[in-house]
C-alpha cells in the first residue's frame, strides 16, 4: 500500500478457515536503551481497549467470534495473530485495525501490563534452562538483536505511561509492518477491505537503537542446583543464501529428534545428558546454529566437551541414511505446516520480511529434493563449526575446550 503496508493473501484450497497474522516493526531491538520490555508491555496494553470498545467489550467481542488468537512482542517486532472459520476473521479484521490505529492505553491498564512482564521474568528464575538460552541469545546476537524482549527488571520499574504511549504512536506504524492472511478467503475481497481498514493509517518510520555491541564469547552465571545448563552457538550462512537447504539438513542430521546424533551420541550411548538439542536461528543477513544441553553437575565438563565434539564432528560428513532421514523430517515439518492456514499466515510473512517474497511448498519441497551428499559434506568440509559462543548456568565453572 501506499503507507508501507505491506498485504500477503494466499487462497488455500480445502478448507473453510483462515487465518490472519498482523506484523508492525515494534520489537525489543528498537526499545530505548534503558526501557528494554517497552514492547512486551505495549503489546499487552493495545489489547485492554480499542475504538469504540473498552477492555472488557474488546475481549469479548473477540471471545464470541471464536477467534483463536496470539499477541507477543519478539525482538524484531510485534505480532497479533487471529484463526477461525473465514468469514469469522474477516467480520475480527476491524477490530485489529482498530488495536493498532486506535487503541486506548487506558491509565488503569498499565500497571497490569507492567506487572505480568515483571512476573515473567520472575518465573525465568525457575526455569534455568529458559535463563540460559536468554544469556546465550545476548552474548551471540549483536545489541541490538541479542536483547531480552522480557526487558529487565530495573527497565521495567522506570518505564511510564507515557512512554508506552509514546512507543505506541511512533512503533506501530505502517511502514514496514506486515498483513498476512491465509485460507478459505477472496482475494479481491481481501484488497477492499484492507484498503477501508488500513488505507489512511500514517505514521512515522521507526528509528532502530543503536548503541555500542555487547556481544562476548564467554558467559557464567552461577547457580546452586543439581543440574548444570549449557548453551553452544556458532555461526552458520543466512536463511537467503543458496547453501540455506544444505545447512539445514546438516542441523537435522545433527539434531533431528531421537535419530539425531546429538541425541543418540550423547544421550543414549554416554548418557551424560537428560536433554539436548540443536536449532537453526536466524535474523535478516545474520544466523546461528544455537545448541543446548542439560545435565548432572558431575557431568557437566564431559558433555561439554562431547558437545563440542560432535558439533566438530559434522566437517567429516554425514552418510546417505541420515541425509534421507533429514530430507523425510524436513519435509514432513513444512508440508504439515503448509496445511494450517495459521502456520500458513505466519510462514507468508516470515517469507516477505526475510527474503522479500512468498515461496510455495513446492518450491521449499523442491528446494530440500535438490540437496545431494556431495554437496552437504563439500559444505561441511570447507566450513566447520568453529568461533563458538558458549553460556553456562550452574554451581561452577567449565573449562572451555
């Protein structure tokens, strides 16, 4: 649209629902630097009342929809997300467009939205696996990309009102935010109403934060408990390079559920773990390989050092068993999700703002069929994980391989 909107709308043959993801450029990167969680609590307040509807009418008028619905504030934006039969979403589309044109931020509905981002991070001091992948995520993604969208609990205390609303009126803008909508629905339909709902929506561009990196290698945070968490990052090539596939088979042949090698190296032959996992992530021209471990104090150094091992270990090739086994999981994993018209909303967009445009599942089918064993192990000859960026929680210190 004019206004920067960007509008993604895909008609999915046999089904009667569909599915509709909303997408404004209001994540935990652009946060003032001392008010990191801004986002998190907007993203809480926009929904306690919204055009002509207080807090109470506005959940219930979508609860008697039976919109199955999502809100959450990640590091690159916020996200609402709404799914039901298809002329259900179109009848809840005016209601979100008024959440992110005209929501109310109403006084008495700050300090809930304040409280429950302090009370999740409370609940992260019981979940030290949580706390350490938020550790390894800081030290590995430059500021500021590595920050936690929960915000800090200094941060969260000094932010006001004001600058919630603040935040509001120039975050949740047009331009570069994202309308996605999948499902049993008419394009020229989609289009018309879009354009009453969002056609005059105009705001300022928002500014990113920039301060200086905080990125380190090396994180300890001690912690008295019976179990000591690892976390291991590295990094890989970007979603939008042409060895995206190859790599992403490797990771699956690393760590593709029990049949992986992590699992079966690590836990059913050494048994030195009770959990351990690897994942691909990835943000626009930057990504990692991030990789988790969880295990007895008396362990903790040899599942480190296996860890690192095997991660090693992927530079000498894998074999055409488990290159099939990656193709059949990776492959299962999309065309599942190319069947849910929510999974379908959010994929569309993730496909826009990364690459600049929308894949079909043939063509990601395709994209996987075409990777041999040749090509994966030349990739992982001449680009072995190294430059590792490891975080630790536990009673003490490792010794880093």
């Amino acid at each position: 649209m004019n206004n920067g909107l960007t509008v993604l709308a895909e008609k999915m043959s046999g089904v009667r629902s569909a599915a509709m993801t909303l997408i404004v450029p209001a994540g935990g990167n652009n946060d003032p630097v001392e008010r990191s969680g801004c986002a998190t609590v907007l993203s809480e307040l926009v929904l306690r009342g919204a055009g002509g509807r207080d807090s109470r009418q506005l959940t219930d008028y979508l609860d008697t929809l039976g919109l199955q619905r999502s809100a959450s504030a990640s590091i690159l934006n916020s996200r609402f997300a709404c799914a039901a039969l298809s002329e259900t979403v179109l009848e809840g589309m005016p209601a979100y467009a008024d959440i992110l044109r005209q929501a109310h931020l109403p006084d008495d509905g700050f300090e809930p939205a304040r409280d429950l981002a302090l009370q999740g991070l409370e609940g992260i001091e019981d979940e030290p696996r949580q706390k350490l992948l938020i550790a390894l995520r800081a030290c590995y993604w430059p500021w500021p990309y590595g920050r936690n969208t929960m915000g800090e609990k200094a941060d969260l205390a000094a932010l006001t009102l004001d600058e919630v609303r603040q935040a509001y009126r120039n975050r949740y803008t047009p331009a570069g935010a994202v309308l996605s909508i999948a499902g049993d629905i008419d394009l020229n339909d989609i289009r018309d109403r879009v354009e009453k709902l969002f056609g005059t929506w105009d705001s300022p561009t928002p500014q990113i934060v920039h301060a200086p990196s905080q990125q380190k290698k090396y994180h300890y945070e001690e912690a008295q408990s019976e179990q000591t968490h690892i976390g291991i990052a590295y990094p890989i090539i970007d979603e939008t390079h042409p060895d995206y596939y190859t790599v992403r088979l490797a990771i699956e042949a690393l760590a593709g559920g029990m049949s992986g090698r992590l699992f079966t190296e690590i836990r059913e032959k050494k048994a030195l773990v009770y959990s351990v996992s690897a994942s691909y992530s990835s943000l626009p021209g930057a990504a990692g390989v991030f990789g988790y471990a969880g295990t007895s104090n008396e362990r903790a150094q040899q599942t480190l050092d296996q860890f690192i091992i095997e991660l090693k270990r992927l530079s000498d090739g894998i074999t055409e068993s488990e290159l099939d086994r990656a193709k059949i999981g990776l492959k299962a994993s999309t065309i599942m999700s190319g069947e849910s018209t929510s999974s379908r909303a959010g994929a569309i967009a993730h496909d826009y703002i990364m690459r600049g445009r929308i894949r079909t599942i043939d063509e990601i089918v395709a994209s996987i069929d075409a990777v041999s064993l040749d090509h994966v192990n030349t990739y992982l000859k001449a680009n072995p994980a190294d430059n590792f960026t490891i975080a630790i929680v536990g009673p003490k210190e490792l010794q880093i391989p």
